[in-house]
C-alpha cells in the first residue's frame, strides 16, 4: 500500500524555460506576438515537461461538489495557496470513503492546463484522508449514518427459532469458512437440512452478490418450504479483504430481511457493519453454525429428562386419581346406585301427587267464582250495553262530520275574504301605485326644471347686454378716454389732482398709453 505521509516534492532539473526549447514545441521570442491559445498551449508544455506524472498532494478539502454526470470538483487549500482539483466519475466509483469540506486528506494526480479557461488543475485518481486510512475513515461514516437511520437498533433484531429445519449459507463455496460451517452443523445438528448459496466474498462485485443473494433467498423461501436461519460470512482476513460484509447495500439486505441473519465474519476482533446490522452476531463462521443450531446429544439428552419427569408425573396422577377413585367408589350411591332412583322416583311420585291435588283445588275455586258471576253478567247484558253504546257513537260522529263540513267552509269563505283584504292592503299594490306617483312627480319636475333653466338663461342673457352697455368700455367705444395715475391706477377727475411731472396712463378703446404732465394750466398754448 502507498505511504500514508505525503512525499516531499523535488522540482524537476529543467525550467519552463528549458521545457519551451524542446525540438517539438513552439519557441517565442522577445518581440514575437503570440496568441491566447499559443501561449497556454507553451504554459501546458512547460508543466508537462518540469512536473513528474503523478503527484501527491496535502491539503484540506474546499467547495467539494459531487457532480450529476458523477465527476466531482473541489479545492485544495493551505495556508497559503489554493489548488483547483477534478476526479473523473471512474475515480469518484472507487471512493470508500464520502470526502467533506474541511477534511485534510492526500491527493494522487497529475497537474495539467485546462485551456479553455487557462487555469492549471490537478486531475486526482486517489483521495486518502490524513490520520486515519480510507477504508477506516468509509466505516465510520456508514456506521454513523446507519446508526442514526436505526439499522443497529436492537429492537427490531429477530429472535433465532430453537430448531431450525432448514438454513442458508450464504458464502464462498471454496473456503475454509464454509467447510468449518458444513462440518459443525453435521456434528452439532445432523437433521438440519442445510441450502449453500454460493457467492464471491472479496473483490469487485462481491458485496452486490452477497446482497442479491439475501433478497432472492427471501423470494424463494415460501418455495423452498421454508428457511428458518441464514448465515452470512467468511473466513479471516486484512479489512480489505472483508470490506465487501461493510458496504451499505449488504446492510440494507441484511436489515431488510425477513429470514432472520447470523453474521460470522473473519475473527473474533473483527467487526463488519454486517454484524452490527444483523440479527445475531457471531465470532467466527464456526461459532455462527454453532448458535444457529441446537446439540442434538444435549437436545436428546434432554428430552430423555423431560420424558422420564413426565413418566413419574403420569404415575403420580395416576396413582392419586385411582385412590381418589376408590374412596368415591366407597360410599353408599355408587355400592347401591338403584336405591338412589328409587328414592328419587318416590320423592317425584310424592311431587306429582302434591301437584294435582292443588291444581285440583285452584280449578274448583275458579269454577265456583265463575257460578257466582255469571248470573250478573246475563243481568247486565253486556252486548246490548255496547250496541247501544255504538248506535250512540255512530250518530255522534255524523253530528261532528256535519259540523266539522260546515266549519271548513266557513273556513274557506273566511279565508278568501282575507286574501282578499291583504290583496287590496298588500304593500306591492301600494308600492306600485307609489312608483307610478313618483314617476309623474318626476317628469313633472323635469320639466319644471327644463322650463327654470331656460328662463335663467334667458334673463342672464339680457343682464348681460345691460352690462355691456351699462360698462365704460362702451363709453370708451364712443372716442372718450380714461386718465389714470400711473401710480397707484387711480382715475383723474379734475386737474387739480394733476402735478408737474406726475406720470399718467390713458385709456383708450383698443389701448393705453403713457405721458408726462409738463404744464398742468397749458397757457402756453394759447400766447403768441
């Protein structure tokens, strides 16, 4: 096995430098121009020419994310720098282990230039966690999780039958293991029929045959007439010659099964997940046949105890229900059984007696009160009682058809005077009648309104004419003017309001102009 210690790594004696003058790879000058593609394509030879092959490399696991085509992508980091990695699917199969972020572990590859991006990767083919082997490491992440999910729970662990007829043996045809098992079940329990189910139990494939084997056993039992107890194991072994009893797809079967399942898998310090999963389990294959099956010397053994405790018990009973049988024989009924009946006969005769001299006595009694009745039954003429009594019924209850006709009438003209009354009365009617009401009400104000507006609009009309030829404007229309100070707008109505200078506004018809006072009095205007 490979060296658990990373190796230290010793640069090769060449530079990049040296790589980019070998006879095949393109040379660049110091003024040449070369490309994107050109220069990384000289990057990926240099460092295919200064790096060996495979490498190993320590670091801790960073931003591992499993891929659905099943490649897997992660980082590698230290303190100082950080290394893209890729893991091909074929690589990612053979993992035994789940790799996590945070996990220190050693990577095995070869470095290379991905060229599309331009970034060197390391391609791993081989991940072992630092400290602690792989296989170790897979163990006890399936141990966990089975743990949590209740695979070891014992709770749900079968109990072995006592004496089993028929059991499985599931294992290597060609190992010790299995003639171990053989030879012990022939020598312990030689009546048991045993079915061997031959499968691989190391290397590639075997724990999906030891699985399938269990789930077929458990199809095929009813067929079978019936397996009481399976076996699955194998002889010793290093932990990887026994990984095939850890994997999950055997502890499932094994949980799943409804045979109940002896695990014997290598040693006594060997511990598989097979074991912990299954029903019972046992050190060794050898120690695996042996609780499977009873000793039969000891079973005979014992049923010769248990034969001849039941031969004195019988005796003993025996024994205490003859003499309970001879003291019951004793007494006087069983020496002289017919003096019993007879004793019985006499004791019913006496009974049956007893019984028609009373039944006797009762049916004179009631004939003679019947005597006494009679004659006052026949003076009260009991069928003449009620047939009067039903003429009576009879005309009284055609009294009460005749009145109970006339109420019903009565009823009804009474009833179809009130509908007629709620007819009148009825709130519809009213509300009918309203409705129409209000409808001419409506249209009367309408018109009303319509009428108003017109009558608005007409008198608007003429106030305004009265306004326009009331207004100044119109005034102004007719050649006059409006003198206003310019300050404050207030009109001039006499000259006296005027000064010197003052600044003035005068309107006109179609505008205003400004002028300055010069001469408040114009005398000037009239001397020579």
């Amino acid at each position: 096995m490979p060296s658990r210690d990373p190796k230290p790594f010793a640069p090769s004696s060449h530079s990049p430098s040296a790589a980019c003058g070998d006879a095949t790879a393109p040379t660049a000058t110091a003024k040449q121009t070369l490309t994107v593609t050109e220069l990384t394509r000289l990057v990926k030879k240099a460092i295919d020419a200064a790096l060996p092959r495979t490498l190993r490399v320590l670091g801790e696991i960073s931003n591992y994310k499993p891929h659905g085509s099943g490649h897997v992508y992660f980082t590698l980091k230290d303190a100082g720098s950080e290394l893209s990695c890729v893991m091909w699917r074929s690589a990612a199969a053979l993992l035994k282990f789940k790799p996590s972020d945070g996990m220190e572990v050693i990577a095995t590859g070869s470095v290379d230039v991905f060229e599309r991006s331009g970034r060197y990767q390391l391609y791993v083919q081989r991940i072992e966690p630092r400290g602690v082997g792989a296989l170790e490491l897979a163990f006890r992440q399936l141990k966990d999780k089975l743990e949590r999910e209740g695979l070891f729970d014992p709770a749900r662990k079968q109990p072995l039958p006592k004496f089993p007829s028929r059991i499985a043996l599931v294992t290597s045809p060609t190992g010790a293991a299995v003639r171990d098992m053989l030879r012990t079940l022939s020598r312990s329990y030689p009546c048991v029929e045993v079915l061997l189910v031959p499968v691989r139990v190391q290397g590639e494939g075997a724990a999906r045959e030891i699985a399938e084997a269990i789930r077929r056993l458990n199809l095929v039992s009813e067929s079978l007439g019936g397996v009481d107890v399976m076996i699955v194991g194998r002889g010793g072994g290093s932990l990887e010659d026994l990984w095939a009893f850890n994997e999950e797809l055997v502890a499932r079967a094994v949980f799943a099964s409804r045979v109940p399942v002896i695990s014997g898998v290598g040693h006594e310090v060997d511990v598989t997940i097979c074991d912990l999963v299954a029903d019972v389990r046992a050190a060794t294959p050898t120690a695996a046949a042996e609780l499977a099956v009873p000793v039969l010397n000891d079973v005979q053994e014992d049923l010769g105890l248990r034969r001849r405790g039941l031969s004195r018990a019988v005796r003993a009973l025996v024994e205490l229900e003859t003499r309970s049988l001879r003291s019951v024989a004793q007494r006087s009924p069983f020496r002289e059984p017919r003096l019993l009946v007879r004793r019985r006969e006499q004791v019913l005769d006496e009974r049956a007696a007893g019984m028609s001299r009373e039944l006797g006595s009762r049916i004179h009694e009631l004939r003679r009160r019947l005597d006494r009745v009679e004659p006052i039954v026949q003076r009260l003429a009991p069928h003449a009682w009620l047939a009067s009594r039903g003429t009576r019924l009879h005309e009284r209850s055609s009294r009460l058809h005749l009145v109970m006709a006339r109420r019903i009438h009565e009823m009804h003209r009474l009833a179809d005077q009130s509908r007629g009354r709620l007819e009148r009365a009825s709130p519809l009617a009213r509300v009918l009648r309203h409705g129409e009401r209000t409808d001419y009400l409506h249209h009367l104000l309408k018109r009303g309104m319509t009428a108003a507006g017109a009558r608005r609009i007409q008198r608007v009309a003429a106030l305004e004419q009265l306004l326009a030829a009331l207004s100044y404007r119109s005034v102004l229309g007719r050649g006059y003017t409006i003198t206003r100070l310019k300050r404050g707008r207030e009109v001039v109505r006499d000259a006296d309001r005027l000064r010197d200078g003052d600044r003035i506004i005068t309107e006109f018809r179609d505008g205003e102009t400004e002028s300055q006072v010069v001469n408040r009095t114009q005398r000037e205007l009239f001397e020579d």
